[in-house]
C-alpha cells in the first residue's frame, strides 16, 4: 500500500481514472445541514433500495459526499457523472431515485428545482459561486483515499517535495498573497517567512478547526467533506517549514470531523503519505487531531496552544509570536483548516494562478455559511471581492416573504452589523473591517426589518460574557456591565444616555483587552451603534421600531394595506386582534403581550410596530 | 513569557524616550523595569517582582505609536523607541480598568488610592457582591512559584475565583502565607493562635525554633521543604523563606484576621 | 475571603478508572482528552477520578480542577440519560430559539443547564450545530430536530 516514490503515486492515480467508465454514483450530501433534515436516514434507504432492485455495487455505487450547499432545501442529492441535482428527497423516494436515477442515469422531474437544466449550476444560488475549497463537495466520499487521489489529490505535495523544494514552495505561499482565512486575514507567508527565520525543535503545524461562532459550519463541512485537502496542506506547509508534527485542533462539538480526520491521516499513513520518509524521501511528518473541551476562547491562537498542552485555554500576552514560541514555547505555526486547504491549490498551480482569483490584495475564494433571513441559505464559496449584494441578492435570492433587507450581521460575534449600504460593500478582509465588522471565519446571518439591532448587539454580548474566560480585566467585568445595559435597553428600562455610555466603554474594551477576541467583542455594540445609533437613542425612550423587543411597541394595523385575510388574528396568542372575517382587523393594545407574531405573519406589511405613547 | 526567554540575552543597548526624557535601555528588558530605572513611576496590580508577569489586570498601559501596550510585558526592541506613560488615552485606560476593579473590591485601599489618582469611580450600577477580589492572580503564580501550586484561579467569566480544588480547603497548602503577603487587596485572610495557623480553612501546626521558640514554619511546610529548612534557627528559616519567596513583605497590613 | 465548601464524598464506582487512565500515556498534553475520557464513562467527573487523574499525570491537584472547570462539556454534577440541546447560534437566535427554549423549559420542568430529578434529561444549550438553515433547531443526543415550531415541538420524542 505504502507510496514508495512519485511514480507510484502518479501510477496508482492513472488506474484509478482507468476504471470502468460505466459506473454512476449517486452522492448523498453529509452536510451538517443535510444530515439534520435526515440524509443519514436517506442513504440507508437508497442502500437498502439498490440492494432490493438487484443493481450492481460495483457500477452502481452510494456514498455521502460534502456538504452541496443549499442546506435549507436538503437533503440534497447529486447524480455523478450527469451532474443532476436533486432536492428535498425523502426515504420515501427512495425506489425511484434509484430505479430512474442511479439505473438509468435519467432526471426525477419532481425533485430537481430546474427540470430544464438538471446541474445544480443552473441555478441562481450557484451561479455566482466559485468552488475551488468545495471543489471535491459532491465528487468525492470523504472517506475514500482513493477518491481523494483520483480528484487530483497529492498531486501538490509531489510536485513540491520533487519540483519544488522548501524554498520554492514558501515562496509560492508568500507570493500568492493568501490571507489567514480563520479571522483577522493575516497574510500566511509572513508568518510562514517568520517561522524559517526562528530557532528551536520540534517545530510545528496547526490547524484551527475550533470552529466557535455561533452561526458559523463552514470549517465543519471542509473536516468532513474533503478532510485530506487539510492533511496534504498541513503536510506541505510542514516540508516548506521544517516542522516534524502537526496537530488539527477540532471544537468539540464536531465528532464526525474528528472521524473522518481520523480517518483521512490513518489512510495517509498506510500510504507513505505521513510519518517517515515520505515518499522515500528523507522529509518525516506525522500528523494528530486533538479535541477542544468547549471553550470558544480556545479559537485564539494561545488559548488554543495552551488547551493542546493540557492547561486552561487562556490566551497569553503575545508580544513574542508563535512563530518563535508557540506550542510548548517552539517555532509554530497555526493556520485555520480553510487557510490550510489552500495551500495545496497554491503549490500546485503557483501565486500567479492564485491572484488571478478574487480582488486585489484578496486573492482567493472564502467559504461563507449564509443564514438568516434569505431566500436561499446554505454553504456558499465566493471569489474575495464579491459584492455584498450579490450574495444576498442573487445567491441568497433577497429577502424572504418580500421583507425588507436591514442589515447583515458578518463575523459572528467578533463582527458587526452592517446596514443597507453594505450591499455595495465587497466582500473581503479589507472593506469589512473598515465598514466595522469583520470576516470573522465567514458567517454572514441576513437581518430583515424585523430584526432588532439592540437585541443582536445584546445576544452577541450575552454569548460573548458567556465565553469570556475571565483572564483580563476589561473583558472579564466589561462584557457583563455592557450586556446589563443592552438588556436595560431591550426590556425598556434603557436610560437617557446608555447609547453614549456603551460606546465608550465599548471603545475602552476594545483598546485594553488582552487578546484578539477580547478586543474584538467591542464589535457588536460599536458597530451596532454606528450604523444605527437612531433606533439605539429609541430604545433609551422605550420604543422598538423593528418590533422585536417585547413591550416596546405596539403593532398597529394600516388600514389602507390591511386586505382583511385575518392571518394577524389566527397567530395572535392573547386575542388581542379584533374584526370579522372579511373585515379589516385592529389590535386592542391593552391586550397586547408584544410577542410580534403578527407583525411576522402579516404577508402585506399592514401592521408596524409604534411607539406606545403614540396609540391612543 | 518574554521575560524569560534566553533568546533576549543580547547586551545591546537601545536608546529612546519616555515621556519625552531620554533613556536607555538594555534590548529586550520590559517598559516598566526601563521607566523604573529612571524613576518614572508606572502603576501596577497583577504585576509583582519576581513572579512570572501575567499581563491580566491592564492597568500599567503606555502608549507607543499610538498603540496602548501594557509596560509590565512589552520588551524595548528597537533604538529610538518612543513611550508616554501619562497620555490622555493612557489615563482614561486606566481610569476605566480601575472603575472596573473598584467593582470588585470597593474598600481595597492599594484601589481606592489609585482610583482617586486616577478619577475612577465605582458605578452602584454595575457593582453587586464585592467580594474584595480582583482575580489578580498574584496569590496563585506566587503558590506555583513555591512549587505546592494548592490553589488556582477556577471557572471562567465573570464567574472565575481563586479557590482550592473542589471548593474545599486545599490539600497541598502548606501554611506558607505567600498567598496572602502578595495579595493586593489584602483578601487572604489567616490567624494564628496557641501555635497554630489557621488559612484556607485549613490548621497547620507551627514549630518553634529550638534556639529562641519563635514560631515560624508549618509542619507541612518543613516537610515540604526538606533538607533546605532543617538546621536552621528560625531567623535564619525566616530568611531562607524570604528569599524563597523573593520579595515577600506583607502589603496593605496583609496579616489581617487575627 | 473566598469561600470554601466542604461536602459529602460522592458514591460512584470507579473500578476500571485506572484502566481508562493508562489508556492514554501519563503526559501534560493529554489532561484534556482524559477528563474528556472520564466525562463519557460517568457522565460526569467524579472527585475521585480527578484526584486519580491528577496522581495518574503528576500534576498538581489544583491544576486539573481548574482545567477541569475551564471547559463547557466537562460537567461536575451527573448529566442525564439524554442531553437536550436548544441551539442558541445567531440564526436561531433570530427565528425564535428564545421563545423554543421557554417552551423546551415548560415542557420538560428543567431550567438551562439543569438535569431532571429522575436523570432522564439535561437541557442545555449549545452554540451552533451547524444546521442553520433549519433553525431553529434542537439536538436530541446526537440527532437534529429542525425548524421547529409550537406544533412539531410537541412532535419531539421527549
């Protein structure tokens, strides 16, 4: 089994692609979206269908594959090699996907969103998308070495360990101009530069996979969907580096991407791939998977480093860089798991190749978990530089229900809210944080008019005080003192000033906090304030125009646009709508508990939320 | 942890400013040994001579380049380094850590002297169960630093304290008192009578010295310290363990509680 | 003074813990994976077992307690037969996971974080599991409910 040399990697990758030319697959997505709405459920019942029809295992073949995408019309399917894409497929229809599908090769009209066009391209979600870290979604079971090598896989490591060379291949990093695409967008190769110049062994690879935002899957659904492109990066990363271990560091919550990491570098290994001598060569790399135990701190590089050496995951003062004294005090590097994975992308087509993707000084592609309130949700891959708008608009399909955009909340809670504006905005690690927010790990959650810019300022806060791990002053006795006000502000006993008040202590945090994430959890409440200081000043007086915030507001119904279909009065839960069928409604405020149900189910929009004083 | 690194042993010497004043320093010392050296007083709390820096409590922030950066870690690297010790953002720093502690710790005097060198002020808002701590730390690196590591600071958040495993009175303390002599609160509280000590809930029995019967060590302690306490009168033993304990005087009346 | 609080020893059996320690060689690094380790096999992590984990690896007693207080999926005190977890990620937070949590509360007589007298169930919350796009959504054990309302709550197998 073991890869003696290049040859008989190239030679095992052309009999792999010699195979019989008649084999279809269908590939179930494994998705956390897809696995959710019961893909595991629809794969057994696809197997247990296959075997029942009596078709071939080895021509007609089943497997999970990554994450597709449009989580929210899961479970999702997709038929290789006619690329037909099919959604919503129950156990139920499990016979005739099979029968139709995986015998014949033909469509299933009912379960394609575009009978017209059956690849998942032809849709709008996908159109704009660049699949270059997903590339191997939908292609390939994660689980399968042999799939992983027959998509080109390993071609990267041999071309820099027989072209190459280290100093090649760190140059082709530090060209490309890749960018950490974990949080704050430092560029890879001046950390890369810094660890060749830093003395010490062992020297060492990270991979951050702790992935902690809430709102956030895409770290998760690369582990599990094409946990070998993490692998070969690591293993690239370390021959250009000099580094002998490697560990990918995975949030606790993500047993499957343990798994199938697990997995990916046992495969590895059995290969030659890791441990000694690899490739025949004198290059020696092995590679583990170390869980986290629940902390979002521990996505901070020294918090995470220590948690590995088996201490609390508090971050440390970093005036030293890890690249000269990271994980037990030797030359580290640590990179995020989709940082990673570009790399062998990079030093296999070169920085040229690279730059050509994306915008000026941000080359690349960056995964985006969009959630919220589109029409489309999902896991989303777009060239760095692609407009806001066009990823709310045409990827995600607008605003659902025809409400209107208010703002987008991206970074998670190191990040901030954005308003109407930020449509025009581009998405990369520059204009981000100029605007206030962040690209964070890539979460970006879709706000309507109903959403409440206090309340997300309030719930990011809550999380944030949560997850404080107690070490600094600032964040550990700020953060609470922040969410107090925030919740005076949403419960309407805000006082004249709080919104004043919050931004400074906001801006003090943000400059005394020890680490990065303490620094940053200033974010929601100044970004927040910046671009909606208005309906913060509001709150101070008790009102609520979004109608989120229970008490402060009274719906009121709009004569002219009520159309009298009494959906309002049917999700009432206090009676408090009043009217006969076909009559227009009215809300008796009196009665009013605030819960904002029919200001969600009103499809005309003829119901605001007004200040209480205002209604009589 | 740069302090201790062996890579900064160059000798280099480095000239810059402090607020404004001409100074040189050794490469790789920290901003607050290079102020100290010329006798530019820069607060401190979580900070304390001979214990390994910790950088929690913020409140020894300097500017340099605009930048706040806390004095008590941040090695002088490079000639012509500029640092104010007094800005106006230097202050409103640490006007809003130390309103922050005083929180915490309303009636700490070493707090409530620099609050009102600094115009902070606690805000009856925010502050709810003062229990005198301000998860400093210092009781718990000097405990490390003895090498008995009883006590650590447990839980996260706003909810972190200093306390012996399970809440219960921690089984490898030795008596020593450094916990409550690097306290700057003055928080550990210990008693002795009748030739006993009585601190973390715990009694250790205290053996006086053969030559003049002042009592000095625990049992526990000798035990703990072997070969290196035995022989000793107890004013020798009460240097050795001052040294042991580098710089350990009481502060703020420490010895509270008797 | 910060307190301290003498209690009962707990009754658990722990033959095999010795076992389920040598499992894994006596090294700083695998302190984490360890209490992870005992977490799984008693629900919990019981005095003794931490006592034994800190003799096991030779480090200070103080220190693993403290570690083993850092984390959010160790857990002091028992966990129940099943874990009900309400996610409280961004987008479920926006479609209603407050209102569910209130509901999930009712319906089981547990507040955040509590496990039920008869040890059934914990209800506790977590971050994001990933499955936004069918927020807002619970976790059973390991199996995800979504876009969860009034009606299919009342569908749960709780």
């Amino acid at each position: 089994m073991r890869f003696e040399g290049p040859a008989a990697v190239a030679a095992r990758r052309e009999e792999l692609a010699r195979k019989d030319p008649d084999v279809r697959t269908l590939r179930v997505c494994g998705g956390p979206g897809c696995l959710a709405s019961g893909s595991r459920e629809l794969l057994a019942a696809l197997k247990e269908a296959a075997v029942a029809s009596g078709l071939d295992p080895a021509k007609r073949r089943i497997s999970f594959t990554g994450c597709l995408g449009l989580c929210e019309r899961g479970p999702l399917l997709e038929l290789d090699p006619e690329g037909h894409f099919l959604r919503g497929v129950a156990p139920s229809d499990a016979a005739e996907v099979v029968g139709t599908a995986l015998g014949e090769g033909k469509l299933v009209p009912r379960l394609s969103p575009n009978p017209e066009s059956p690849e998942k391209e032809s849709l709008e979600f996908y159109g704009p998308q660049k699949r270059l870290i997903m590339r191997r979604f939908g292609k390939i079971d994660p689980e399968s070495f042999d799939d992983y090598l027959a998509t080109g896989g390993y071609e990267a490591l041999v071309i820099s360990l027989f072209e190459s060379g280290p100093a090649e291949t760190l140059r082709r990093v530090a060209e490309s101009g890749l960018r950490g695409r974990g949080g704050g967008g430092f560029p890879a190769g001046l950390k890369w530069k810094a660890m060749t110049g830093a003395k010490g062994t062992p020297r060492y690879v990270l991979a951050n996979g702790d992935e902690g935002d809430p709102g956030a899957f895409m770290n998760r659904s690369l582990m599990e969907g094409d946990p070998l492109a993490v692998v070969e990066g690591l293993t690239i990363g370390a021959f250009a580096l000099g580094a002998e271990r490697g560990i990918i560091y995975v949030r606790n919550e993500y047993p499957l991407s343990v798994a199938r990491l697990e997995k990916a570098i046992a495969g590895a290994r059995a290969r030659g791939l890791l441990g000694e001598n690899i490739l025949g060569t004198d290059f020696s790399f092995d590679l583990s998977v170390t869980e986290g135990g629940g902390a979002f701190v521990c996505g901070e590089s020294t918090a995470l480093m220590a948690s590995i050496e088996g201490r609390e995951g508090t971050p440390r003062v970093k005036y030293v860089r890890s690249t000269e004294a990271g994980l037990w005090d030797k030359p580290t590097v640590l990179q995020n798991v989709e940082t990673w994975a570009n790399v062998p992308l990079i030093a296999a087509n070169g920085p040229e190749w690279f730059k050509g993707i994306g915008a000026k000084g941000n080359p690349g592609t960056k995964v985006f978990s969009l959630a919220g309130e589109t029409r489309n949700t999902g896991l989303v891959e777009l060239p760095l530089g692609t407009k806001v708008g066009v990823l709310v608009n045409v990827v995600g399909g607008g605003v659902r229900k025809g409400r209107r955009f208010k703002a987008i909340q991206s970074g998670g809670p190191s990040g901030g809210c954005l308003p109407e504006s930020a449509l025009e905005l581009p998405l990369d690690f520059d204009h981000l944080t100029e605007a206030g927010a962040m690209m964070g790990s890539g979460g970006i959650i879709v706000m309507d008019d109903l959403s409440c810019p206090v309340d997300v300022a309030r719930y990011f806060t809550g999380f944030l005080a949560e997850e404080s791990c107690g070490k600094c002053v600032p964040c550990r006795e700020a953060l609470p003192v922040l969410r107090e006000v925030l919740s005076d502000l949403t419960r309407g006993s805000g006082r004249k000033g709080d919104t004043d008040f919050l931004e400074k202590q906001a801006g003090l945090l943000k400059e005394t906090a020890l680490c990065g994430l303490g620094q940053s959890a200033a974010n929601p409440v100044l970004s927040t304030i910046r671009h909606f200081r208005e309906e913060y000043l509001e709150h101070e007086s008790g009102y609520c125009r979004s109608g989120r915030c229970r008490g402060l507001y009274v719906p009121v119904i709009d004569p002219g646009a009520c159309r009298a279909c009494g959906s309002c009065q049917k999700v009432c839960p206090a009676g408090a709508v009043g009217g006969k069928k076909k009559e227009k409604r009215t809300v008796a405020a009196g009665k009013c508990v605030g819960c904002g149900a029919c200001l969600k189910a009103c499809a005309f929009f003829a119901i605001r939320a007004e200040r209480k004083e205002h209604v009589g | 942890m740069s302090g201790e690194r062996s890579g900064e042993r160059f000798r280099d010497v480095l000239r810059g400013t402090i607020d404004g004043k001409t100074v040189v320093a050794r490469r790789g010392a920290t901003v607050l040994e290079t102020a100290e050296s010329v006798g530019i007083r820069i607060p401190t709390l979580c900070h304390r001579e001979g214990l390994p820096p910790d950088g929690n409590c913020r409140l020894c922030v300097v500017e340099t380049k605009g930048k706040l950066v806390i004095s008590c870690m941040f090695p002088v690297r490079e000639d012509g380094f500029a640092i104010l010790t007094q800005s106006p953002g230097v202050r409103e720093a640490r006007r809003f850590v130390l309103s922050l502690m005083l929180n915490r710790a309303p009636k700490a005097p070493a707090i409530l002297k620099l609050a009102g060198e600094y115009g902070a002020g606690a805000d009856p808002r925010f502050s709810r169960d003062p229990d005198n701590c301000v998860r400093c730390g210092r009781c718990v690196r000097a405990c490390r630093a003895n090498r008995t590591e009883a006590i650590a600071l447990v839980g996260r958040g706003f909810e972190r304290s200093v306390s012996g495993p399970f809440e219960k009175p921690p089984p490898d303390c030795v008596g020593c008192l450094s916990c409550a002599f690097v306290c700057p609160t003055g928080n550990i509280l210990y008693s002795e009578r009748d030739g006993k000590r009585r601190i973390w809930d715990k009694e250790f029995r205290l053996v006086p010295c053969p030559e003049c019967g002042t009592p000095v060590f625990t049992e526990e302690q000798i035990r703990f310290l072997g070969e290196k306490a035995s022989g000793l009168c107890p004013e020798c033993g009460r240097r050795r363990l001052a040294s042991a304990l580098r710089n350990a005087e009481p502060l703020s009346g420490g010895s509270r509680g008797f | 003074m910060p307190k301290t609080n003498p209690g009962a020893p707990e009754a658990v059996d722990l033959t095999g813990l010795r076992g389920l320690l040598e499992s894994r060689p006596p090294e700083a690094r695998e302190l984490l994976p360890l209490l992870r380790d005992i977490q799984t096999r008693y629900r919990h992590l019981p005095e003794e077992a931490v006592r034994g984990l800190s003799e096991y690896l030779g480090l200070p007693l103080a220190r693993v307690y403290a570690v083993s207080r850092f984390y959010k999926s160790l857990s002091r005190v028992p966990k129940g037969e099943r874990l009900v977890k309400v996610c409280l990620g961004t987008a479920c937070h926006l479609r209603g996971a407050p209102a569910l949590l209130e509901a999930l509360e009712g319906k089981l007589g547990l507040a955040l974080g509590e496990t039920g007298k008869d040890g059934r169930f914990t209800l506790e919350s977590v971050n994001c599991v990933g499955a936004c796009a069918l927020a807002p959504v619970v976790m059973l054990d390991d199996e995800v409910h979504g876009k969860l309302n009034d009606e299919s709550l009342a569908d749960l197998p709780l």
